[in-house]
C-alpha cells in the first residue's frame, strides 16, 4: 500500500464523523448512521485506490452502500480489501454519549479475515501485556498476568466489558477477582484501543461482540503492538454452518495474523462523541474541529491529527476539485 494513503482515509472519517456529529442527542441513530455511512461512500470514490468493502454496511440487498463486495476508489491504485463501521455507537450518538467515532481498516487484497455477522468472544491487551494473555485462560488467570506485566495489583486493573447479559458470568468472574470494571454499552472497536494507551486508564478488554468489529480492532492492535485474540460465537447450527461455508472454523482460537494477515494495515477513525482517547465534534460557526487516530503496521506510525474544517467551502466534505 502506498503511503500516502494512510492521510486518504482520514479525510473519509472526518467526513463520516462531521456528518453524524449533526444528530447527537437527537435520539435518531438511523439517521445519524445513515449521514455517516453517505459521507463516507462519497469520500471513498475520491481515493486513487482499487478497493473492495469485506466488512461493511450488510449484504447488497441488505444496504444501498458500503454493501459487502461494493467496489470503492477511483479505480487506480493498490488493490485493498476494507472493512467499515461508518458509525461506531449508533446508539451513543442518538443518546448523547462517549466513545462514539466513524472507523475504518484496510489491508492488501485478501488479507483480511471476511467475518460473519454474529458475535465473537474476544480478548484485547496493549503493547505491555502482548504474549502474557490467553483468550482460553480463565478470567483470573488473565488479570494475575495483566497485573504482573504492568506492576499492579489486581484490584487496580481495570477491565472493559459490553453491558450484556451474555457477558454476566465475565462481569461476576472479575468482580470475584476484585479488579475493577468499566462497563460499556457500545463501541468494543474503542475499548480494545483504548487498552494500547495508559491515560485512558484502561488495561483489558473482555467479552463478546460483534465479529466484524473484531476484525477492526484486531487491525488497530497489529498497528499498535497490542494482543488480541478471539472466537467466533454463533447461536445456531445455522450460524455455525455459515462459518464453515465461509472456510472458518467456529472452535478455532484466531490471533492477529487469523485476523489481519501480511505485515501492513491502516487503521483510521474520528471521535463523534468525547471519548478516553479523543475529542469529538465540536461546531463552531461556520468551522467544525475533529480529532482523528490514523495507523499504519508496516511501519508501526501512530498520528493523532486535529483538524479544522471551513464548512461552508465543502459542505459535503468533498471538493469538486
């Protein structure tokens, strides 16, 4: 992949975010994916790129863009297989609330695990703890080593987890360890990355969520030097019977290089809402500022950009030229 390209995407975030920005707090999260999702399609097919979306919107019935196997870019460039999650907390920007950003990840053509809808049990750990956990370990087992790597004890390791009642057994297994807890109702991708920075206070990420979102952390965290590992979870012989027709096996424990293979990747993503690691939106007048993250694995760069944007010289946030 081409360097350059690493700026490319940010330009397609901001766009994602700056639009859905509009509905925070509105209590319309449709309507806030949906201004994500148009901003960032009409960006996109401004990159000299060949892309192929694998992780996306749904299937081509299902979305009328950012569809599954929908070709993006100009059409020149390096061939990539991309994964999106326009809006990351559809919910947190309908209600308001932290964490919620436009993200992407792209890797060479067929470098990327093509995950099915369904959930994923997964384990996320920053640069520090890389090798010391095991998604087959028991909760305990994974907060004593956590809090070895970082010199802690394990009542000062904090653990990220989705507020859902498949994950209670997690939730009741490491208050038993006495560690402590930070609940999250959405937005896994920004847990797992949050674990890779020590000021937003966070050492782990634990339980199931979406498999997709799993394949975007997993990109984030091969750019940081971070772990993550997971499972697939289907809840039926049907969606056990998708994996194996997909050429995934349901059992198997996948690590970074099952998810993200080859050694380059780009992860980008802009903050809608506040968050732990970024700043979100923020409307002023005719000029919106962002706050963006942008990765690459290749050459493990890590840039936190800010930017400034005249709205009213590209009110779709594309030029004409």
């Amino acid at each position: 992949m081409e360097r350059s390209l690493s700026m490319e995407l940010v330009r397609v975030t901001e766009a994602a975010a700056l639009q859905s920005a509009r509905w925070v707090g509105k209590g319309l999260k449709d309507d806030a994916d949906d201004a994500a999702t148009t901003a960032m399609r009409t960006v996109f097919d401004t990159i000299p790129m060949r892309g192929t979306v694998v992780i996306g919107e749904g299937e081509m019935d299902e979305a009328p863009m950012l569809y599954i196997g929908e070709e993006l870019g100009t059409g020149e460039g390096p061939d990539i297989d991309i994964a999106v999650d326009p809006l990351e907390g559809t919910s947190i920007v309908a209600n308001g609330g932290w964490n919620a950003m436009t993200v992407l990840a792209v890797a060479d053509k067929g470098n990327l695990l093509h995950a099915p809808d369904m959930y994923m049990h997964k384990i996320a750990v920053g640069p520090d703890c890389n090798g010391v956990v095991d998604l087959d370990a028991s909760v305990r087992e994974n907060i004593e080593a956590v809090a070895k790597a970082k010199n802690k004890d394990v009542s000062e390791v904090t653990v990220t987890i989705l507020k859902r009642e498949r994950n209670q057994q997690i939730i009741d297994e490491i208050r038993e360890v006495g560690s402590r807890i930070k609940l999250i109702d959405n937005g896994d991708v920004a847990a797992a990355v949050n674990t890779c920075f020590d000021w937003t206070g966070v050492d782990m990420m634990l339980g199931s969520g979406g498999a997709p979102e799993g394949v975007i952390a997993a990109v984030a965290m091969k750019c940081l030097g971070g772990d993550f590992q997971a499972r697939l979870f289907p809840h039926s012989d049907e969606e056990r019977e998708r994996c194996k027709h997909m050429g995934i096996d349901p059992d198997k424990k996948l690590v970074l290089d099952d998810l993200v293979t080859g050694d380059d990747a780009i992860f980008a993503a802009t903050a809608v809402t506040e968050g732990e690691l970024m700043r979100g939106v923020r409307f002023k007048g005719q000029h919106a500022e962002t706050s963006s993250i942008v990765m690459r694995a290749k050459s493990g760069t890590l840039r936190f950009i800010n930017g400034t944007h005249r709205l009213d010289k590209k009110p779709n946030m594309v030029l004409d030229n």
